[in-house]
C-alpha cells in the first residue's frame, strides 16, 4: 500500500500503468480508508482532506445537497456504497458519516418528490431500496445511545428533527447558563467560618449589634452545625431590640446543643416570660437556679426575684437588660 502514497501530497494519489507513475485522483483516494488498520497520519490526512474541502469523492459536497436523481452516474450506487462502508470503519464516531447520511437521505426525499411531481409514480430498484435503508438504518443508530436517559434524549432530538447545529445551540446554552450559576455561586461563597466567627465577636465586643447580628445568621445559615456561639449571641441581641419569637427559636435550639450552659438557661427563660410563657420560663429559670447557686449566687438571687414576680402575673422584669452585665451571658 506504500507505494501508492504520495508523501509530498500526503494522499494516496500514486497510480501505476506499465509500471510507471502516474498522479491518480478522485474516488481511488478515499479506497484506503476501507483497511481498519491504515496508519494513523494517513487516515487522519485523509478524513481532514474531505473536511477541509468539503467534498466526497464523486463531487459530492458535504455541506450542502444538490437535486439529482439516485442513477446519478457522476456518484454510482456502487462508489456510495464503498464511501458508506469506508466512512464507517474511519470515521464511525465523527461527523462526516453523519453529513453522508444526511445528505443521502434528502437527496433520496428531492428526488421522491420530483418522482411523484413528473411522473405520478416511483420507480426505485431494490439495490437502491436496500442501499437508502442502510442509510437510514446508521442515520437512526446515531440519534441513538447505549443507556436511559442518552437514548431518551437522542430520542427527543430526532423527534425534533434537531440536527447538529441545534445540538451544538442547545449544549452551548446549557453550558452557559452553568458557567453563569457557577459565576454566581463563586461571587455568592460565604466567607470562611472562622473569619465570620471574628468578625461576629469583634463587632459584638465593640456593642456594634447590627453587624453583629447580620453575622450572627450568617453563621447559622451557611454553617448550622458549628454556630452555637451565634446562636446565643444572636440570641441575646434579638432580646435587647424586643424580637422575643425569634430569639426563643434561635435560643431553644442553643439550649437543645448546649443544655448545661447558664446563659442559655438564663436568655430562653427570659424569652418565654417576655412572651408570657411561664411554664416554659419556670423550667430554665429552676435549672439555672438549682445548678449554679454556689457558683452565680447574685444573678441567682436576681433570677429568683423574677420567678416570684412571673408567680404574680408579671412579664416583664423591671430591668431585666441588666442581666447582661454578667460575663457567663456571653459565653458557652
């Protein structure tokens, strides 16, 4: 087979007659492709040959069609046969045997429709019956995948009549709106735990509450299971700006995490009696008192000032902000 390359044309264009050299060109070129086990760079020279040109041999164009009847003797039955099969064993995956189909299929529509509109009939012989069903045959197989959802989504693509600039438009879209989300969701990362929780306790420490709170969700938004801390503190700031609903929620849920700390004990008390809540606030208000009598005697006589007022009806003990200036209410 060597000998019939030509290397300076990279195409297999040598031809001999009497044993001289002579240039060969056409259909002889693309019969090599027919060896599944061609060279590599001679394979590759050819298939870019026809996709740079955009021509089969025969003068077909594989990028667009021409009217023509199936006799057509400038591209004989029997070369688009041997086209088919070389294309498939080359080229089984890419897309010049999806153009050749393609091509093939509209041509054999034109010319069904010029039948019918000269001739009111259709006069087709078996070999080429048989030739357009192969056709069709590898043109379905390729709209179709090994596996559920690839086969289903070919499926619909044929169903569509999606070529492949419908695909391509489809994938590109998709793509883009994944590279948008991903944009997104970069720009909209939280920042990392540790720095939040700082900047959290700085803003806290310096009594800037708002921004305090403002990271305080963060926290628990973004990291539910490590934002105890935020939980309290939000907690107590929710308190002090009179949003007793949220923060008995964020501090429940502080004291189901930490239910042998006193300033959770203390700061959900306070809610539910803020509330009206009584029995509630009479259970943490009796564990706090009864755990840390020796260790807080004064914010224990204090609590217990206010289980008595609660026993007489009262919510709202008088000055019951003053609970903060204990340091156990800011700490785990």
């Amino acid at each position: 087979l060597e000998q019939f390359w030509n290397a300076e044309d990279a195409a297999f264009s040598n031809g001999y007659v009497r044993d001289a050299i002579v240039p060969l060109r056409g259909f002889p070129e693309f019969v090599p492709l027919l060896w599944d086990q061609l060279a590599s760079h001679q394979h590759s020279a050819i298939l870019d040959r026809v996709q740079e040109a955009g021509k089969l041999p025969g003068g077909l164009s594989v990028l667009s069609w021409r009217m023509s009847a199936l006799d057509d003797d400038s591209f004989p039955l029997l070369q688009q046969l041997l086209v088919l099969q070389a294309l498939q064993t080359a080229d089984p995956h890419g897309s010049l045997l999806g153009d050749f189909s393609r091509i093939t299929l509209q041509g054999f529509v034109e010319w069904h429709h010029l039948s019918l509109e000269e001739h009111n009939s259709i006069h087709i012989n078996p070999v080429i019956a048989a030739y357009i069903m192969n056709v069709q045959a590898i043109r379905q197989y390729r709209y179709h995948a090994q596996g559920g959802i690839s086969g289903a989504i070919f499926k619909l693509f044929k169903k569509a009549k999606a070529d492949r600039n419908d695909i391509f438009i489809v994938f590109a879209t998709v793509l883009t709106i994944y590279c948008v989300h991903l944009i997104y969701s970069v720009l909209n990362a939280p920042l990392p735990q540790e720095t939040m929780m700082t900047q959290m306790t700085t803003a806290y420490s310096d009594r800037d509450m708002n921004a305090a709170l403002n990271y305080g969700l963060l926290l628990i938004r973004h990291y539910p299971e490590d934002s105890d801390l935020a939980r309290l503190l939000t907690g107590n700031i929710l308190l002090l700006q009179q949003q007793y609903e949220p923060a008995e929620q964020l501090l429940a849920q502080f004291r189901k995490n930490q239910p042998d700390c006193p300033a959770g004990m203390v700061a959900h008390g306070l809610a539910c009696q803020l509330q009206g809540k009584y029995k509630e606030a009479e259970q943490s208000y009796y564990e706090f008192c009864y755990l840390f009598d020796e260790i807080f005697p004064n914010a224990v006589e204090e609590i217990q000032r206010w289980r008595r007022l609660m026993e007489e009806g009262f919510s709202t003990p008088p000055k019951w902000q003053n609970i903060y200036r204990y340091r156990f209410m800011h700490e785990l």
